[in-house]
C-alpha cells in the first residue's frame, strides 16, 4: 500500500468509498475519476447496492476497486438503503486497511479532479479540528459550515467519534451535526471544485416536503425552517418551495412523531440551529 505524506511530513493513510445503485449511466466517470486521484487512495471500496442494470458490469472491468455487493431489501423511508450500503462500505475498508487516517467518500455521480484529496487534505493539515471537509460542485451554492454531499472527506478520529450513518433520510446532514457535537469543524472550500453529474435540485415540490419532514427529525426548530425558507425563497419553484418546507416541518411536528435520536443530541441540535442561523445570514454563502 502507498503512504503519502502531508506538508508537514506526517505519514498518512486515505481511503475511498462508493456507493450506488442502477449507476451505469455515471459509475464509470465516477470510478475512474477516483482511480486518477494524485495520490491515489490505498484501497477503494465501491458497493453496488443490488443494481439491476449493468453498473455490476461496468463496475468487474476495474482491477483498482473492490466491489461489495449487497441484497439488502428496499427500504421504503428514503436514505435507509444508502447508509446501510455506506456502513457496509465503511466496515469493509477498514478491515482492509485498518490504520487509514482519512476517508473519501463519493457519490456515484461525483467525478474529481485529479488534485481533489491533495488540496482538501491540506486544509486538514491546517487545522487538527477539521473533521470533515469537502470541495463544492460547479454552479452550486454550500453553506459555510457544512460540507458537500458528493465528496466529503472524513478525518479518521472524527468518524470514530460518529461511529456511524444512521439509516434514515438526511443521514448525511445528521452526520455533520453529530461531528460538530463533538467538537470538530465541518467546512467546504468553494475554491476546490468537483463535477455533479445529477445535480440535487429541488424543484419537486416532493424534495421540500421531504425536507421539512427531514429537519424535524434533525431538531431543527420550525422557527429555524421559517427563516431557511425566507433565504431560499429564490431558489425554485421560487417561494413555494420554502414555504411548502415549513408547512410540512410544521404538520410533521404536531403529528407527534418520536424523534429517533438522544437528547443529548437534540438539546445540541436547538442550540446549534442559532448559531448556525446567524451563520447563514452573516456568511456569504460559497459558490
């Protein structure tokens, strides 16, 4: 196995993780993307998370990869089928490589630059809290404060610290707000672009429903949600969408559903939707 060193000489370990169902229409961009990176991972895991297309196809004609395919039955609550085929991922490459330090995990439809882990890692050796960082897509917006879906990198003392994604929609989002929990710093560098093949834009008015409901679950207050759809009341369909966000965070909470996580977490969770508030309003946002 390769080791690379950081700027300030210090022996490092990465690793890389995919996963992806009925991809072939992006896994190969994706994969060899990945395969290109300068310095290239030590071990790349990709799941095919029981694909009925020619993903598993495409995905035998590379000799860099280990493939981890999965038979997990469809979940019905979006997000569950991901974080189970990611903690299946995460389980296998550290049995494969045990000591790594660092871990990128791409989406199925990301592809990278070559220097794309050599430029965030750099950011990690500027900071030791820095837990998970990432680039941003080309023409999309990240908040400061939080980090890309499609090309995150997780420092290894962070992950430990979140043990893992908790199956469920906006496993993703719970994960960056567990991180800071714990004392670590999540940010993006708009500088360090990356391409999204599938942009996630919410112009389904579906994708806002879910989002509401989303934000509930994460502890986020609907005084929180009214004021995030204030800020995206540009984004398309434009007002409405913000507003069909709030009115289903709302709908959401006087049902009274059980919020899945601890207390711990949610007594954080409604302080850190203040300060990530004025954050949001006092940071330009990153393009």
């Amino acid at each position: 196995m390769d080791i690379f060193r950081v700027s300030k000489g210090i022996p490092m370990k990465y690793v890389a993780l995919t996963s992806g169902r009925n991809e072939e229409k992006f896994i190969r961009q994706t994969v060899e993307a990945v395969l290109a990176l300068v310095p290239p991972p030590v071990a790349y895991i990709v799941v095919d998370d029981a694909s009925t297309d020619k993903t598993p196809d495409i995905l035998a004609e590379y000799e860099g990869i280990e493939v981890l395919v999965l038979k997990n039955p469809r979940h019905e609550t979006r997000g569950v089928n991901l974080a189970w085929a990611l903690n299946s991922g995460m389980k296998r490459v550290t049995k494969l490589v045990p000591d790594w330090d660092f871990i990128l995990k791409i989406d199925a439809d990301s592809v990278l630059p070559r220097d794309y882990f050599q430029r965030i890692i750099s950011e990690f050796d500027k900071n030791p809290r820095l837990g998970v960082s990432s680039g941003t897509p080309h023409d999309e917006m990240v908040w400061r404060g939080r980090a890309s879906d499609g090309a995150k990198v997780y420092r290894r003392e962070c992950w430990d610290d979140i043990g893992h994604f908790t199956p469920g929609n906006a496993f993703d989002t719970l994960a960056l707000i567990q991180a800071k929990q714990h004392g670590w710093v999540v940010e993006s560098f708009s500088e360090v672009k990356y391409t999204q093949l599938r942009t996630w834009r919410r112009g389904n008015l579906g994708r806002w429903v879910l989002s509401g409901r989303s934000r509930y679950f994460l502890g986020f207050p609907p005084w929180h949600t009214f004021l995030i759809a204030v800020v995206y009341a540009t984004d398309r369909p434009w007002i409405l969408g913000g507003l069909t966000m709030f009115i289903s965070h709302v709908l959401t909470a006087l049902g009274g559903l059980r919020k899945p996580h601890s207390k711990e977490y949610y007594t954080f969770a409604g302080n850190y939707a203040m300060w990530e508030l004025l954050e949001r309003f006092h940071e330009r946002r990153l393009t």
